[in-house]
C-alpha cells in the first residue's frame, strides 16, 4: 500500500482586533481561534454594546440640561462648542432636542450641523452613540440628513468632542420652527413632521433662578421637574426631611408628588395649580433651593416621620432611564 501523504495544517491567519471584520455571532472567528466570533474578538464589542452607562452626561458642562432636554423638554437647542474648534465649513453645531423625520443629525446646506437628542440609539452607552453621530454629520455633505448606526465600541465620547470650558445655555422653542430656516421652501414630509411635532408638543419653560429647573403645562395640571446633581440617597434624605416638616412645597397649593431618576440624576416633581405659570414659581424655587441646601448638610439620622416621608418618595419615583 502506498503510504499516505502526512496531512498538514493550514497556518491559522493572524489578525489584529483592527483586523477582525464584523461577522455572524455564531459564526466562527476570523481570527482562527476555532471558537465562535461571540465568544472571542465579538465578546467585547458585545459587552461594549449592552452594558449601560448610567451617567452618560457626567463631566460634561450642564450635565442636568443635557439630561432634562434628552427626557423631558419636547423643544429646545443649544450651541455647542467643541473642544478642537470647528472644522472647516461647519459655521456651528446645535444641539436639537429633536430633529425632522426623527433624524439622528442633520447637515444643512450651509453646512452648519443639528444633532438630535431624543434619539433611541443601539447601545448602552448614550454619550458615545452621540459622539459617533456628531462625526459623521461634520463630514456629511450639506443638505444631507445623517442615518443611525452602531457605533464603534472604542469610539469617541462626547467628553472626548465637547470643551469642557464651553457654556450650555439652553434655548427652549414654543415649537420646531428651528427645523426650518426657509419654511415656504420646505418639503412636504418635515412640513407634516413639523406640524404633527408642534401639536403633540408641551408648553414648556425653563426657570431663571435656579439651574435645570422646567415648568410645563399640561390639561390638568402645571409641572415643575427639577434635574439636581446631587447623589440620589442623600438627596432623597433631604427632601425626606423638607417634606416631614411641611417645607417641601412652592407655594399654597403646590405639592412635591415623587421624583423621576433618569440618566444617574433625580428629578424632583412638583404639581401646580393651571393658575400657577413659570413667573410665579421663581422666587419659591429659589427659597426652596436655600431650604434644600440646608437640608442636604445635615448628617442627623431621619426621624420616624422623615422615614415615613422618604418612603412615600421612593414609592413615588418612577425610572425614565
């Protein structure tokens, strides 16, 4: 019998992680490993993808704004400034709380860039989803909307892209006539977005007096929500303490009713009277604000009452994010 030709093994191909192209997850590894693409190169990407960054917005100027405007206010936009100036034909980048047609982001024909906020984006980590969208609509050709993705796992950050000395001044709209520059020119499809964005929208107005706080007018009733920086478990002390000792209001007829948490950040709520507009909250929510601080230096253990306040609150706290 012939003797058989000794069998060899094909050399496996190296491959860098800058290398390894997006596959099937149950495919098998381009890198050769022999295992599925999921439990090998695909592992971190995945993770990187489904894990939740719970502050997405911290560090960056105005970290309660970026939250308010990303949850609770229907239209407003702001200037933003990045942190290696503006590329060339690019006059500025604003961000929008929403965008015509639900765009991720928009290049104008002037070649000034509107990055949406209230976006539903692929992965846990909003900052970088952002990030991603706001490159590549710097780069997009003018008059051209820019379409959602996943974005890299080891892409920039907002924090990477923002100056962190730049200002955050939101402007909150009446409605969404900031979509438009020429609105006797538009198309018929965002002249119907437009129309159908301004009818479901909540007046909405944010208060002068104090940081990241926004009245808004509802059939019923008028709403204050008011995004605080502070750590949640102390802040809930705090107004657990206000609340016991009848101190947690804004005025006759006003009541703080729970909290949302969203985006790492509590956001107290308070309903109003319909009689009661942005104006006439002012100066309490700056009274309240001194009460607050007060009440967020001390150490003292809640009393039975404060406990049984604290825990109204939390039963009242409903989770956006």
């Amino acid at each position: 019998m012939a003797k058989k030709r000794p069998q060899t093994k094909a050399k496996r191909p190296q491959l860098t992680d800058g290398q390894i192209p997006v596959v099937g997850a149950r495919e098998p590894c381009p890198c050769g490993s022999g295992r599925r693409y999921k439990a090998c190169h695909g592992r971190a990407a995945a993770q990187a993808v489904t894990e939740l960054v719970h502050r997405p917005f911290e560090g960056l100027p105005g970290e309660c704004d970026w939250v308010a405007l990303r949850e609770l206010v229907p239209a407003a936009t702001v200037e933003l400034t990045l942190k290696d100036g503006l590329p060339e034909g690019v006059p500025s980048v604003t961000l929008a709380t929403v965008l015509p047609m639900a765009w991720p982001a928009l290049r104008r024909d002037d070649g000034s860039v509107l990055l949406g906020l209230q976006n539903d984006t692929p992965s846990g980590d909003l900052s970088r989803d952002l990030a991603d969208t706001l490159q590549r609509a710097l780069t997009a050709d003018p008059g051209t909307p820019v379409q959602a993705r996943r974005a890299p796992a080891d892409g920039s950050r907002l924090q990477d892209l923002l100056d962190p000395e730049g200002a955050f001044e939101p402007v909150v709209h009446d409605g969404f006539e900031f979509w438009v520059p020429d609105p006797e020119n538009t198309s018929p499809d965002v002249a119907a977005s437009l129309e159908r964005a301004n009818a479901a929208a909540i007046p909405t107005v944010k208060l002068t007096g104090v940081d990241s706080a926004y009245w808004c007018e509802t059939p019923e009733k008028n709403h204050l929500r008011w995004v605080m920086p502070h750590a949640e478990e102390r802040l809930l002390d705090a107004l657990a303490r206000l609340h016991a000792a009848g101190r947690s209001s804004l005025g006759e007829g006003t009541r703080l009713v729970g909290s949302f948490r969203a985006h790492g950040l509590t956001v107290p709520v308070w309903d109003l009277p319909s009689e009661v507009r942005a104006d006439d909250v002012e100066k309490p929510a700056a009274e309240f604000a001194e009460r607050l601080a007060a009440a967020l230096a001390t150490d003292a253990p809640l009393t039975a009452d404060e406990r049984r306040a604290r825990g109204g609150l939390t039963n009242r706290q409903v989770t956006l994010s």
